[in-house]
C-alpha cells in the first residue's frame, strides 16, 4: 500500500476520499463525524445516515474495481454462464413396512429362547 500513500509517511493509510478523487469514481457526500447521531436521530436524519453509508459502500466498491481488485458486478452477472441444474440424486432404497404388531428385527443381538428354538 505504499504506493497508495501518496507520499504521507505519518498516517500510514490513504483516506478512500483521496484514491476516489485519484481514479475519478464518486466521492464523499459528507462527513461521518455524527453518523451516529443522525443514525439514532430523526426518520429523516436516520435516511441521511444510510444514504451516507450506501455511498461509502458504492464508492469502495468503484475504487475497488478501478485498482482492478474486483470485477465490476454489473459486467461479472451479464458474462457469468447460466447456473446448471444439479444431477437427479437416486432415491434411498425403499425398506419393506412393518406392521405394528410385528416385532422389530434386532441386529447383532443373541437371539432369545424363543427365536433359539425356531434355530434347532
């Protein structure tokens, strides 16, 4: 990111403002100081706070595409290929009912006297 410093070594980061100016994208509509209050204000002055957070959102996203970071996602759905149907899944083999009054077969188990004389 040195590069994006524009050659202020004290605070380390650009601000978004100054690369959006750089690559000619939207720019800031206003100040974040009290976003806070307008956010918690007013139904006008909580409108005001998001239509600030869109734009910052949008005005990242722009910068982003312009340092090539991201693929513009308008251009990137019109030349995505249209999404394939998944494969039919086979169906679980079916296991036969029982009846109520059946007894459920026990697997792994010692077999009880009754089932030991149907055996021998």
């Amino acid at each position: 990111m040195r590069e994006w410093q524009f050659g202020n070594r004290y605070e380390g980061f650009v601000k978004l403002d100054q690369l959006a100016a750089f690559f000619g994208t939207r720019r800031k509509t206003g100040d974040g100081a009290d976003f806070h209050k307008k956010f918690f204000g007013t139904p006008e002055e909580r409108e005001e706070a998001l239509a600030y957070c869109r734009n910052d959102v949008l005005m990242t996203a722009e910068v982003a595409v312009k340092m090539r970071l991201i693929v513009n996602p308008a251009k990137q759905v019109a030349t995505q290929p249209e999404p394939q149907a998944a494969p039919p899944q086979p169906e679980p083999p079916k296991q036969a009912a029982h009846h109520v009054d059946e007894p459920q077969p026990v697997h792994n188990a010692t077999p009880t006297v009754a089932q030991q004389d149907d055996i021998y």
